[in-house]
C-alpha cells in the first residue's frame, strides 16, 4: 500500500480531516532504517491510522555538525513506508515548517543543558520545538519514538506532561546490529575500521549492566575500562560523556542508588557522533 503523501500544511489538514479513527505519529528525520521501521510496526499496534513525519530538521544542529550532509533518502524512505502499511507520510521542505524564523521556541529547562545537551548546546530547543510543531499539525493520539534517544524521549515526555499536550507519547526498544551496534542514520558515515571501534559504546554498556547487583560505582567503573581502551584503538573513540542518571531527570545518581536508572554514553568516531544507552535497575540491598 503506497501511503498518501503530504507536503503542505494545506495538505496535511485535508488528508487529517479524512481520517477516522486514532493516529499514531512517528516523527523521523527520514533515512529509514530497521530501527524506524520497527516503531511503525509498534505504532500500527497502538492506533488505526499511522502517520510517519519525514522532516530533517535545522533547528536541532548545531553550527559545524552534519546538517548538510545528513542523509536523505527520500524515495526509499516512502518504500519502506509503503512495505510496513503506514497510511500518512508528511514531507514538509524548510519553508514550509519554517516559513519564518520562529521567534518562539521550546526551553527544554535545566535537562536540556545537561549531557548531551552539554554536548550540543541548543539542540534539544530545536528538537522540542519541532516536535511540537509536528504534534500540532498532525494532531496524534499517540506518538512513538525510540528509546535510543533517551534524553530526547524523557524530555518530550516532560513537555508534553508540563504542556498538557493530549498525545500519549511511547518509547520503542532500541534496534541493534549484529554487533551490537545500536542503529542510527549516521551509522552509514563510518568507514569499516571506524565501525569496529565504534563497538565499544555497546560493549561498555553491556560491561556496566553485567555488575548491575554490585551498585553504581561498579556499573560506571566498568563501562569506563571498556571506553579507555577504545580511546586508545586506531581510530580512536574521543568520548563525549559516560553518565548514570535518573531515567526522568537525566541527573546523575550517586553510590547507593536504588530504583531505575539509564547508563547513557555518546562519543564521536571520526566525525560520527554516535549514543547509546542501556536502562537499568538497581535493587535495595538486603539488610
């Protein structure tokens, strides 16, 4: 099935008045992968009509990162669409999200100058700001979007929590390669030597979660053993940041923390800028 596209507002409002029934959104900035397509499948188990956003959007980058290069695969993306059943695709240009500098945008507060906020100032205004917009113009009932992006997720929540948003807002699992590499459209950027380091993000997560039962002190000491010797591979991983934190704060937890917790990395191999993340428990100890 072959979706309808829309690529004006004008558009989008006569397909969206046609609709019956509950709308899922999954917002993407195209480049579809495995890991989109299995939150189309997760959003046509939540709603009767899925609507897939194809938008890559300026505001959230930042000056000299990848915006011009990012890829656009248009034509595959609307096929990858078309195999998994979605029934909306808007495909807005610049002008037509933007078609004046917005002079309003979203403050994602403190979480949003934290981590990788830290790291990309300014990035998460942009990503919040277009989300909004996205949610406004398609008017879901439920959006989804992947759990690799955790921060990002745990913010949307927040303003859509704080805003009285009505869209109820899903997290899908991460999708990973065989290696364990957690897929990204920017996964396409790195040479086969650079992929092999870039490894290490997965890898040290999973080293951390092997000692979940020893506390947090243990979990981020053995992430960071895993992380040290790739930043000594050729080529090397230069890492952004290693964090345990508060699933919905994105602050970090101290030693004796208990309850939910995300161990989240990010660092660049080459020029790809490159996340991961693992959630985690950890339980009382027993006295």
């Amino acid at each position: 099935m072959t979706p309808v596209i829309a690529t004006t507002r004008e558009e989008l409002a006569v397909v969206r008045s046609g609709v019956k029934g509950t709308v899922a959104l999954v917002p993407t900035m195209g480049a579809l992968h495995e890991g989109h397509r299995s939150l189309i499948r997760k959003a046509r188990g939540l709603a009767d009509v899925v609507a897939v956003s194809i938008f890559v959007n300026p505001l959230q980058f930042g000056p000299g990162e990848d915006l011009d290069r990012y890829p656009r695969t248009f034509t595959d993306d609307i096929e990858a669409c078309a195999a998994e059943g979605v029934d909306i695709v808007f495909a807005p240009t610049q002008d037509v999200m933007y078609p004046h500098e917005p002079q309003v945008r979203i403050d994602p507060g403190p979480m949003g100058e934290i981590v990788e906020g830290e790291t990309r100032p300014g990035h998460f205004a942009g990503m919040l700001t277009v989300v909004m917009k996205l949610l406004n113009l398609v008017r879901p009932d439920v959006a989804v979007f992947g759990e690799k992006d955790a921060q990002q997720l745990a913010m949307i929540r927040r303003m859509v929590a704080d805003l009285d948003v009505p869209v109820r807002i899903v997290g899908g699992p991460t999708v990973r390669e065989l290696g364990g590499l957690a897929l990204s459209s920017r996964n396409r950027y790195l040479s086969e030597a650079e992929r092999q380091t870039a490894l290490a993000l997965s890898q040290a997560l999973q080293a951390g979660a092997d000692l979940v039962t020893d506390g947090p002190v243990a979990v981020v000491g053995a992430a960071r053993a895993v992380l040290d010797k790739a930043a000594r591979a050729e080529p090397p991983l230069m890492l952004d940041y290693l964090v345990l934190v508060d699933p919905s704060t994105f602050t970090e937890v101290l030693a004796g923390y208990t309850g939910e917790a995300v161990l989240a990395v990010a660092g660049r191999v080459g020029s790809t800028h490159l996340i991961d993340n693992v959630p985690l428990f950890f339980a009382p100890k027993e006295s």
